[in-house]
C-alpha cells in the first residue's frame, strides 16, 4: 500500500515548455486534488475531482489542466510553463467530502518544478 | 469567498513552554478542521482533527479547540520539544468538498 505517489520529484522547464505531473493513489478514494505551495502562501487548491471522470477549478486553476480518466490517476498539465508557475506542488486524496466519515487528506511527497 | 485566517505566521517558544496557533474561518457551514504538520522539505501530515459536534479533543501533547459560534479554533502545543518544530497548517471543509487552509505557521522550539 504505497499511499499516494507523485512523479516526477524534481523538474526543471524552459519557459513556454509542457509537461504533465502524475498523482496515484491506491487507496480507492474518490477524491483527489492539486495544490501548489509557495513562501508564505500556504496551500492554495488549483484543480479537484470529486471522482472518476470529474474535474473542477479550485482557487487558482489559470494555466493548469487537469484529467482524472482512472479513478487511481490524477492528472496536472501545464500547456506552456511560466516562470510564475515555479512551485511545489502536492496531490492529495480523501476518501469522501466534507462532513462524512474517512474525510482526512493524505499528501503525496511533492513536485518541485522550476521554470527558467 | 471562502476563507481561513491563522495566526500567528511565525512562533518561537523554549523547550517546555506551551504554543498555541489560532484560525479563524468564513465559512460558517464548515463542520471539519484538521490541522497538518509539515517538517522542512516534507509532505504535510494530519495531526490531529475535530468535527463540530465536539468542542475540544486531546491526542497526548496537543490538543484542538472550536468555537463554531465565533468561528474560530486553536491548536494547543504543550512541553514543546525540538521535533515540534515545522510548519503547521489548519484547514477548514469547504461547500466544494475540498479543504480550505491557512497560511501556516513555523514553530521554532529552542533547545
């Protein structure tokens, strides 16, 4: 039971490049999300999905896609990389959604990406 | 729109003293507040959490607080040792399902 994995650890990008970040989970949960951290900032949610096929903005969704096609797999995609976009970035999953049983987030390890 | 304050960003204490963070939130719906302990270069991990049919809940040293009526609760940290040091995050549920979280504040315990 590995939890909830990120790949990859470290990334370096051009400005203008593309590159997709992968969150695995095998803990059959159904909802997953995105968030970047930045000094200061705390944890601010780009995308979630509220299950298999579903996708939602979060607080500061512009430039990121996001697709959740397997349950286990979310998926965030950077189109063309901005300096701005230099962060640490955390997937998490939770069992189910606010106020029900099993709500807890587990965080997967992180992404550091870098954009020159 | 939705929104967790916390304070304070930054908090230095000598081993043995107590620390105490406190968040406020907007949401008045909330009815879940974890709070996370991320260490330097970690993920963040949850430590403790309260739901708003119990007022006060202990887990050894820490402890949380909630006063849903001001909308505002409180980790309690007492006999801090030097391995509390980290950042820690509270967070409230937000009406989308997701958690809405504060900014975080560094604990720094000198020995």
């Amino acid at each position: 039971n590995a939890g909830v994995t990120q790949t990859p650890k470290f990334r370096v990008l051009k400005t203008g490049q593309s590159m997709t970040l992968l969150c695995a989970q095998d803990m059959n949960h159904e909802y997953m999300y995105w968030y970047r951290q930045d000094p200061g900032m705390g944890l601010r949610l780009i995308h979630y999905s509220v299950g298999e096929g579903t996708t939602a903005k979060g607080e500061v969704p512009d430039g990121y896609n996001v697709s959740r096609l397997k349950k286990q797999n979310f998926l965030l995609g950077l189109e063309s990389a901005a300096p701005s976009q230099t962060s640490v970035y955390f997937c998490a999953s939770s069992l189910t959604g606010r106020g029900q049983t099993g709500y807890g987030y587990t965080f997967g390890s992180g992404t550091r990406l870098t954009v020159v | 729109g939705e929104n967790v304050e916390q304070h304070p960003s930054t908090l230095s204490v000598q081993e043995g003293d107590s620390a105490v963070i406190k968040c406020t939130y907007s949401d008045s719906a909330s009815n879940y507040f974890p709070w996370y302990k991320q260490e330097l270069g970690k993920r963040p991990q949850l430590i403790i959490d309260i739901r708003s049919n119990v007022g006060e809940k202990k887990d050894q040293r820490i402890a949380v607080t909630l006063n849903k009526t001001a909308k505002h609760f409180s980790l309690h940290i007492t006999e801090t040792q030097p391995e509390d040091s980290a950042v820690y995050f509270c967070a409230a549920g937000g009406s989308q399902g997701n958690l809405i979280f504060g900014k975080g504040t560094k604990l720094s315990v000198k020995p």
